[in-house]
C-alpha cells in the first residue's frame, strides 16, 4: 500500500535540480572572429585568488545545446604575480591552436556531457597541477565552453561565452556556476590529457 500511495508523487529528493534551457545566441562564434578559443581563459571573480577560479560544488546539472561542431584546446599556466596571502596567481594561456574534434566523436563527447553529475568532494585527488583542456563547440553559432583540469579530480566548468565568461562562474544560461564531474570521461572521449 505504501508503495501504491507514494506513486506519481514528485518528491524532492527524488531526481537532481537542473538548470533552464539555455538562450540561444547564435552570433557568438561571428563576434570571436570564428577564433572558439580564446588567447586566455576569463578569471573573472576568483574566491581563491590563485587562478583556478570556482571551487565550490555545482548546485543543479546544466542543460547543454548539442555540440554540431567543436575544438579543443590546450591551457597551461603562467605566473601572474603574488596573492595578497604571499601565494602565486595563475593565469591560463592557450597553447598551440584550437584542434578541431571530428565529426565521428560528437556523439562520444555529447555521451561525456549528458554524463556530467554533482561532486561529492569525498574522493581523494592528486595534489598535482597539469594543463587545463577546454572543449569549445558550436550550436548555431552559439559557443559553450567546457573546461576540464587535467590535474586533481579533473574537475569541470562550464561557461556559455569562453571569451568573456570565466568558467563556472554565476548566471549562465544552461550551463551552472560551479564545479562538476565527470573531466575524466570527457578527456578520454577525445582522447587528449595524461589519462588517455
């Protein structure tokens, strides 16, 4: 009886917050002169005050357009200065030019997407650090950025201009603020970073 009256309930705790569908703006890729990536990646309002942007866990999943067509780019750091605490700053410079995915792995990478989930920060990560990997793709000229460190839990940021929105930061439409999981997938999707 239990079961029959908790059926077709919408209880809370029953599925993952997702985000709004995202707005499409289609001249994206037209304003960045048809360049997906950018020289560097946006910091924006960095908490840590090292370069590595947000770190706090994602709060809902994000609703992706489909990659039609997509590149991925290499980041690796460079030393901006010294934090107000006595650390170093980072910066993230793109390394060689943006490669373009083929069309035959858009599935394999929109599989890795749709994959994506909330961390739990249980886990325990290398104290490492290594290049960061962003994927850039296209739906209708749209642009979403999705960043992934190859270092630690390889951790993932979404932004949804990667010229002028810092990856995970706040109001994005259909990807979130925040980390996420699911780097390694990706990476491997595409066969680049050290776990491939």
């Amino acid at each position: 009886m239990a079961a029959l009256a908790l059926t077709g309930c919408d209880l809370p705790w029953s599925s993952t917050p997702t985000a709004d569908s995202p707005e499409l703006r289609t001249g994206e890729l037209m304003a960045a002169s048809d360049r997906p990536c950018p020289q560097e990646l946006p910091i924006g309002d960095d908490p840590s005050g090292h370069g590595f942007g947000v770190e706090a866990a994602a709060d809902e999943l994000p609703t992706l357009l489909e990659p039609q067509e997509a590149w991925v780019c290499q980041y690796n750091t460079f030393d901006v200065g010294a934090t107000p605490s006595g650390g170093t700053t980072y910066g993230w410079a793109l390394t060689g030019q943006p490669a373009p995915v083929a069309a035959g792995d858009l599935p394999d990478l929109q599989d890795a997407l749709n994959d994506l989930s909330l961390p739990d920060f249980s886990g325990v990560c290398t104290a490492d650090l290594g290049p960061r990997w962003m994927v850039v793709y296209t739906h209708d000229g749209d642009l979403t950025g999705v960043v992934v460190d190859d270092y630690g839990c390889r951790e993932v940021r979404l932004t949804d201009n990667p010229h002028t929105t810092a990856p995970g930061a706040d109001d994005q439409d259909g990807t979130v603020a925040g980390v996420l999981e699911g780097g390694a997938a990706i990476l491997d999707a595409l066969g680049v970073g050290r776990t491939s």
